[in-house]
C-alpha cells in the first residue's frame, strides 16, 4: 500500500516540526535529569544508561526529524502520532484521510 500525503498535511508538518523537536528534547533532557539524580545508581550506572540513551534517541531523532519533504510526510505524521509527540490539536490538523490511515495502522500495531 502507497499513500502520499497531500501538500497540506506537508505544510502542517512542516510548521510543527520545531516544536516537536523541541518537546522531544525536553523529554530526553527530563529522562536525562532522572538518571542523574538517581542516587540508587552509581556514576559508571548512570554514564552507561545515559550512553545508551544517546544511542537509541540518535536513531529515532533521524527517523523522526530527518528527511522531511512531501514524500515521507505520511511516515513522519505516523512516527510523531505513534511516539505520542503530537497532541490531538496538532494531530486535527492533518487531512481527513490521513488522520484516518494513521488510526486504523496504529490500532493494527
């Protein structure tokens, strides 16, 4: 199965990507912030759980925020709604069919 987003839903990403970004970040600085304050961990402890923090959001941060354009709207729109970075407000945004598409694949997951 094929499906290209339109060029709304494109634009619409387009505008929300700064502040997705941002919200990851906050997210991974969070997490980051508890590790470190965890004081059941030792420093080795916390410098390898951090490490493999780094490691693992490296990967999704390109999934996610790289490669942008038209033709990978629709699995960026999915990625987003499907890590829970986008709120329902930003994910009414998108088109009817898109909104829809993303749903039933997400309830198949």
């Amino acid at each position: 199965m094929s499906y290209q987003a339109s060029e709304h839903d494109y634009k619409h990403l387009k505008k929300l990507v700064p502040m997705l970004h941002e919200r990851f970040c906050k997210k991974f600085n969070v997490e980051t912030l508890g590790i470190l304050t965890n004081e059941k961990l030792t420093n080795l402890d916390k410098y390898n759980t951090i490490y493999a923090q780094v490691k693992n959001t490296d990967k999704t941060i390109q999934e996610l925020f790289d490669d942008i354009k038209r033709s990978t709207t629709f699995g960026k729109v999915y990625g987003f709604y499907k890590s829970t970075l986008l709120s329902e407000e930003e994910f009414s945004g998108f088109s009817e069919d898109t909104k829809e598409l993303i749903k039933k694949m997400t309830k198949n997951v």
